[in-house]
C-alpha cells in the first residue's frame, strides 16, 4: 500500500474517530430538552449562525429547516452535508450576487469567474470544479437551481439576487433526488414566497468606486384567494480598474437591474399554485488581467532591426527553431517587451494600454409553476413547470497587450465576443408522502433545452514600429483618435465590408465580423427516481434506512456550422456542418444509513453516485464529443448539538472515486509576430480517473445571550491523472490539475447583538475572515494562486422603531475589510516555449515566438458602503 494511501485511510479513520468521540461525549452531556423555534437567521451545518432563540436559562440554538431532501425537515436530523445562508446572513456579508461568494463564506463551495468574465462563473464543490461549461454543448459538474428548476447554462449566473429566503448548499453528489450534472452537488436559491399579508422592505445604499443598490419587497393583503409579492433591485459599481481609451467602460464593473413577480392561489384547503415570473439584467466588465513578470526564465532578449526582423548581436534568432537549426546553432531569444506594456506585480488602478472595452450584456428570464395538493394527510401531489432562457453578449478585452508578445506594427489585444442564446422547459412531477414507518418521494422528470452560440475574436489594437504608440483598430464613441476599419471584426455592420460569410449563412446577412465558430446543440433529458425511508418502530425509531434511486435518459446533438468565417466545412469528404450525437441511459443508486445516538447526535453513512453528462467542445475545429463522468462518493457523518443546545457541532468525511473524469486541452497563439496571433482551439477528452477525498467540520457556539461564534473547515485532498494532450498527439503524456481546490479552506464569524432601550432595536456586529490555501487555476498548468484571507464587516443600527409599524435600520458594511490583495488566477503558459512533437514522439521544433511572462487577475479590492432599510 502506497504512503498516500495509508495517509488517506488514517484521515478517514480519524474521521470516524471524531464522530464516535463527538457522539459520546454529546451523550454523557446534553440534555433533552427541546430545540428553541426555528432560527429567525443562520448559516448551516454550522456555516453561520446568527442570533440564538432565547429560553429561560440562556440563549439556544434554534431548528434550521432544509429541503434538500424534497421535503422540509431539520437540518440536524437530514443525514446529509448541506449549508444554509438565509436572509441575514447574505446582508450581512453583503452579497448582491453569487460572484461575492468567491471569498470562500462556505469552505467547500468554490466560486470564480470563468476566464476573468462576470457573465459566467465557475461553480464548484468537495472539487468537482468545471474548467470550460461555457459552451453550447457543455454542463457543469454542480447543478444550480432557482426554486427547485435547474439552470442549464452557466451564462447569466451573476445576476442580481432577488428575495432569496435561504441558499441551501448540498455537498456531494445529487444524482438520486437532483439528477444529472449534481455529481458535486447543488445550489439550490430558494425565494421568499408571497404572504398574504400587506408588507415588504425598502433597502437603498451608496458607496465607494461609484456603488449603488435600492432594493424594493411588496407583499400585497390576500384577494380572492390570491396573494401577490413584487421584487425590484437595482445594483451599480464603476469599474475598479480604469481604462485609459475614452468611451471605454474599464474593468470590474457592473450595472445590474430586474424584477420578479410571484403569486400564490389557494383555493381550497389543501391546494396551493404558485407563479412566478422573473426577469434580469446584468451589463457588466471582466476582471483585469495584469502582466505579473516579465521573461522570468531569463531567455535572451533580441532587438527587431528596420526590417521587423528579430535579431541577437546581428544574428537572426527566436521565433520557431527546429531540431536541425537548434543543432545549427541558432540561437535562442525572445521578442522585447513593448515599452508602454509595464510588469505590475501588485493590482493595477489604471491599464497601461487603453482598449476597446464595453459591457456584456446577460439577460435571463423565466416562469415558473408550483402546484401542490394535499390529497390525503400524509400524501402530497406536486408539479413543477418551467420556461427559462438567458441570452448573453460577451465583450470580453481584458488581456490588452499583456497576454501576447510584441512585434512591430503588429495587431494585438484580442476581444473575445461571444453571442449566446439558450431557452430551456423542464417538467417535473413529484409524490411524497408517508406511511407506517415509511417516508418516501417518488417522481418523474423531463428537461429539453437548444442553444446556439456565435463567436469572434478580432485584435482591436495596432501597435507602431517600436512599441511606444498604438491605434485603435474600430472606432469606439468619444474617441477622435480611432481610426476606422471597415473589417475590424466587432462594428455594427458596413455594406463596404466584403465578408463572404455574410453570403453565405443568413444568420450573418448583416454582419462585418470574422467568425470563429458558429454552433447549435440540443438536449433532452428523460428520468424517473425514487427515495423510501424506513424506520423501523422495534428498534425505537433511531435507525433510519434511506434507499434511493434514479434512472436517467439522457440524449444531446449539435452541429459546428461555422469555423474560422468558413461554412463549406467538409465532413466525411462531403460538404456538411460538423455534428455530434450522444445518448446514454444510467442508474443512479443511493443508500444511507442514519443513526440517532441521542435526541440531539445524528450520525449517518452514506452511499451515492452521480454524474456529468457529456458533449462536444465547440471551441475544437471539428466539433469533437467526449462522454460522461461519473463519481462514486463514500461518507461518513455525524451532527451534534451539545451544551445545552449551545454548542453545534457536525462533522463529515468522504471518498469520490471520479471515472472518466473530462479535462480540457488548449492553445492560445500568443506570437505577436504570428498571422493567427489570437487564436485559441481547445479539445476536450475523458481523460481518465481522478481521487477525491475531504474531511470538513462545521462549529457554532452561542456562549451568552447575544453572541454566536462559528467556525468551517474543509481539507480537500486530490489527484488527477496525466494524459497526452490530443492537439500535439506526440508529445509525452502530462500531468493534469483540477482547479480552484483549496488543500485547505476556512471560515470564521462573530455574531453580536446587544438591544438598546428604544422599543426593539438593537446594535449589530458582523465580522467573517475567509481563508484558502494556494490552488490551482489551470487544468494543464502546474502554477499556482495565492493563499487569501478575506475579511468582511457590517455594523447596523437595527430595527429603529419609527412607528407602530415601520422599522429602519441604518448599516455600515465593508467587503475585504483589509484590503488584501492577492491573486486568485494566475497562468504561466506565456512564461515557457512551445515544444511541437512528430508522431512518434521526436521533438521537431520549439516556439519561442509567445513568450513574454505571467499573467494573472487579482482579487476586487476594498469596497464599503451605508445603507438604509425600511421594513413596513
């Protein structure tokens, strides 16, 4: 047995360990008593919790409610991992959008942009973390849910929060009760459902780099049986991170605005519609990405002569060298760096080259249908409807000169535009119910989804001979110094422009740009699945025995129909887009067995498996398809309350076995000199297995009225496989990596609430810090981020009784509290040369041509603002 495996059986050992110490002392310690009503604000299993329920004796911690398992029940007694962020919590971070999760509030659940792009983000859990979902044909590995609807695409993701209830976080896969693409886990957003009853909130703030947000919440009185509630929000910042081009938007920017509208029918007992339709949109910037060093591997560095030809001491050198020049004695240099591009290891306030930069544009919107029907006490018929689609217009500049080497009079700067639509249904019917020591959940589901997608990746700037002065390749309004290009690739259409494509695909009938691709996929899933729980009555009704399943058809096609602003493409010697088609069916098992050792120490051992479907990568000039991955997840758990109802504590252990784990190989040509200078083909294969094995512990504490004290940890331990990559087949195999997983992640907050004498007001401190180890933010690249540690803060005056009615609370909030800085994803691939193999593994030539250094996107910095809430 290797050290690593002895390492990972101890590890879970002692977790196992914990959980039976953690069990016997809660025994010999606890009392009975009842839990205190359900926690009015919390972050669970233990992630956050806010003001304890209060008892004669002391303050306690309350009942959290989850519906992880399609039925609402205790957080404490549901035999899975899962963390909740309510109402307060999200305010008292101040979190606006899922992005602002990215600090690590739950150690386990990873957030980051995609590329450095607010329009999609990376979501990720216990280390199933997607690399490129970003595409038409393409899933995630953590599903993401409004109201128990799945979104199918990760575009649109960043959108401005409405009234979210709670942000349950279900670790581990989902596969049994959630289906596909959950093989990680979920996010499932609850919302605040209509009440019935006149009322809502106003909330409105300013604050630093041009911030601010006015959120509007109405409840209307109950009519005929039908109660309504209606959600505004609006959030404003300018960008943090200035360009200097005028008209340019700059970056780390976002102007979001939507509104939701719900309605809840009841018109008999037992009977309950809820509607819902919803509507948002996010103009927003990528984050900046910076030239961190330059040349660190000290290469020689050669000058261009009057020709542009790149010389050391007089003799040609760099660009391609092959193994017959290398041997020749050709020597080795790469290009100078240009003179206005500067090395900046700290986060820049201002880019030293200004670039064509203007907002995407993400539009998402949806209805939604929830009928249940109590049919009989213990059974409950439901049925869930959706319509959804996003709509996405990509601008993407954020790499300017720093991404690519210098050449004279060359063109540089590559804007990434991508234009998505996606329009998805999903029907869901569910029966739960119970019977004689039988809990169970049956149901049926049906999703189908199209999208299509078109892309550009023009190079907006021009440098001059030497590198001390630019043009702009495409006027951008208010700039008298763009020069005008009838073919730039990203301006409105020009009937001058001779764009064969235009001619050819009607969709393009009006359109200048050179397309890079051009695809459409469709999906259609099919599954019916079923949970039964037994508790049998002989043993006391401690032992519950959970057996579940999940059988999925799954079926998606597509077609490539443009590459590289050509769609006479040749497949299988005849003129015809490129296609994909992928079917597959699965069973999904899951078995748990829980424990309850006391009324108040659950322990559980848990069996599941789950999956992320396959597709194609349209980023490859062929279409190229790949198949599903699969995990297997072992787990062990246990959840504790102790000292009187004080003290929580719950732990958690598992094993994910991943098979045919998909991981992304690519090339991005970053040759100044090169005639596909901006290119990039990527190519995505089943790579093989990957090991995943964590342990995390939850701590809340609630020592004297008015203070809670919380605590998450999570140690994630990986290996992924090494595989050739398929775009230089000769080359030797390479080490893979998967991304954004932290070895260790934690989080700590302190909760305090002291009242004053004015009715029932109170003053309010939060203060969270947010630790993660060093990670990886490339698949196929061995360099790593920083460590972080983030702080927030907010300090309310809270619940200021202006009349018998009305309440304000007036808050200071601040997000990075110190201001730290650090780096968050950072690629060496510009830092070393290309090797290009035969096939039979010889080395033919290497590529010094793209060299110039690292570079990388930090962290947002320092943001604070005020604000005030009327509760009516």
């Amino acid at each position: 047995m290797s050290i690593h495996s002895r390492m990972r059986l101890r590890l879970l050992a002692g977790a196992a360990l914990l959980v039976a110490s953690g069990a016997a002392e809660a025994k010999t310690t606890n009392d009975t008593a009842k839990p205190a009503q359900t926690q009015a604000t919390a972050d669970a299993q233990a992630t956050t919790a806010d003001q304890p329920a209060t008892e004669e004796g002391g303050s306690q911690l309350g009942d959290i409610v989850v519906t992880a398992t399609r039925r609402e029940t205790n957080l404490q007694k549901t035999p899975i991992s899962i963390s909740v962020l309510n109402t307060q919590a999200l305010a008292d971070r101040h979190v606006l959008s899922l992005f602002n999760l990215a600090d690590g509030t739950i150690p386990s659940l990873r957030v980051a942009t995609f590329e450095a792009r607010q329009s999609a983000l990376t979501i990720g859990i216990r280390g199933i973390v997607p690399y490129d979902q970003n595409q038409t044909a393409r899933d995630g590995g953590v599903g993401v849910y409004i109201d128990g609807v799945a979104l199918g695409k990760t575009q649109g993701l960043n959108a401005a929060l409405f009234d979210i209830e709670r942000i349950e976080v279900l670790k581990g896969p989902q596969g049994t009760l959630f289906g596909r693409n959950t093989e990680g886990g979920a996010l499932s957003l609850v919302s605040r459902a209509p009440t019935g009853v006149f009322g809502g909130r106003m909330t409105a703030g300013v604050g630093n780099y041009g911030s601010r947000n006015a959120d509007v919440h109405l409840d209307l009185p109950a009519f005929y049986d039908i109660s309504l509630k209606f959600d505004g929000v609006y959030q404003h910042q300018d960008p943090t991170v200035k360009d200097p081009l005028t008209g340019s938007t700059g970056w780390n920017y976002y102007d979001r605005k939507g509104g939701r509208v719900a309605a809840r029918w009841k018109p008999v007992d037992g009977f309950t519609a809820d509607f819902a339709y919803d509507y948002a949109k996010d103009d927003n910037t990528p984050q900046f990405s910076q030239l961190i060093s330059y040349n660190p591997n000290n290469y020689p560095v050669g000058t261009f002569n009057s020709s542009g030809v790149l010389q050391l001491n007089g003799v040609n050198c760099g660009g391609t060298i092959t193994a017959a020049q290398a041997a020749a004695g050709r020597p080795v240099c790469i290009a100078p760096k240009a003179p206005l591009v500067g090395v900046h290891p700290d986060r820049q306030k201002v880019a030293d080259v200004g670039v064509p930069q203007q907002p995407s544009v993400d539009i998402t919107h949806g209805f939604s249908s929830n009928l249940r029907y109590q049919v009989a006490p213990a059974v409950e018929l439901r049925s869930i409807t959706a319509w959804r689609g996003v709509s996405t217009d990509q601008w993407d500049n954020s790499g300017g000169p720093e991404r690519s080497s210098f050449a004279p009079n060359s063109n540089f700067s590559r804007y990434s535009l991508s234009f998505l639509r996606q329009h998805q249904f999903s029907q869901e019917f569910q029966a739960v119910g119970s019977a004689d020591q039988l809990d169970y959940v049956v149901g049926a589901y049906y999703f189908t989804e199209h999208a299509t997608e078109y892309a550009a990746t023009p190079l907006s700037n021009l440098w001059n001979a030497d590198g001390t002065a630019y043009t702009i390749r495409s006027p951008i309004p208010g700039n008298a110094n763009a020069i005008t290009s009838a073919n730039s690739g990203y301006q409105q259409y020009d009937p001058s422009c001779n764009n064969t494509l235009a001619t050819t695909v009607p969709q393009f009938a009006n359109s200048c740009q050179f397309i890079t691709r051009a695809s459409q996929a469709s999906d259609h899933n099919y599954s019916l699945f079923g949970n039964l729980t037994f508790t049998p009555s002989a043993l006391g009704d401690v032992l519950h025995i959970t057996a579940g399943g999940r059988w999925t058809k799954d079926k998606r096609h597509g077609t490539l129909y443009v590459v590289n602003n050509r769609a006479d493409l040749v497949t299988a010697g005849t003129v015809s887009p490129f296609g994909f088609r992928n079917s597959i069916s699965r069973f999904d098992p899951m078995v748990n067995v829980a424990f309850d050792a006391t009324p108040d120490v659950h322990l559980y051992a848990k069996y599941a498996t789950g999956f992320r479907a396959g597709g194609a990568n349209d980023r490859s000039l062929q279409f190229n398809a790949f198949g599903p991955e699969a995990v297997k997840s072992y787990e062990i758990g246990s959840k504790m309350d102790f000292w009187n109802h004080k003290a929580r504590l719950n732990l958690a252990g598992y094993i994910m076995n991943r098979s045919n784990t998909q991981f992304d190989f690519d090339y991005f040509d970053t040759n100044g000199s090169s005639p596909t200078n901006g290119s990039h083909i990527e190519q995505t294969i089943n790579a093989g297995k990957s090991k995943i094995r964590g342990i995390e512990a939850d701590l809340t504490v609630a020592p004297v009225q008015g203070l809670t004290l919380t605590g998450s940890y999570a140690y994630t331990y990986w290996k992924a496989p090494s595989a050739v990559n398929p775009l230089t087949p000769g080359a030797p195999a390479q080490q893979l990596y998967i991304v954004y997983t932290p070895r260790n992640a934690a989080s700590a907050a302190i909760d305090y609430a002291v009242p004053i004498n004015v009715g029932d007001a109170s003053v309010r401190l939060h203060l969270d810090g947010n630790y993660a180890s060093s990670q990886y933010s490339f698949q196929l690249e061995p360099t790593k981020t920083d460590a972080s540690f983030i702080m927030n803060g907010r300090l309310s005056l809270a619940d200021i009784a202006v009349s018998p009615t009305n309440k304000v609370t007036f808050a200071f909030w601040v997000r990075n509290l110190l201001d730290t800085t650090y780096i968050y994803r950072r690629s060496s691939a510009n830092s070393v040369p290309v090797y290009n193999y035969g096939a039979t593994g010889q080395l033919i030539s290497t590529s010094y041509g793209g060299i110039l250094g690292d570079y990388a996107n930090f962290n947002p910095p320092r943001t604070w603002g005020v604000e005030a809430t009327m509760r009516f």
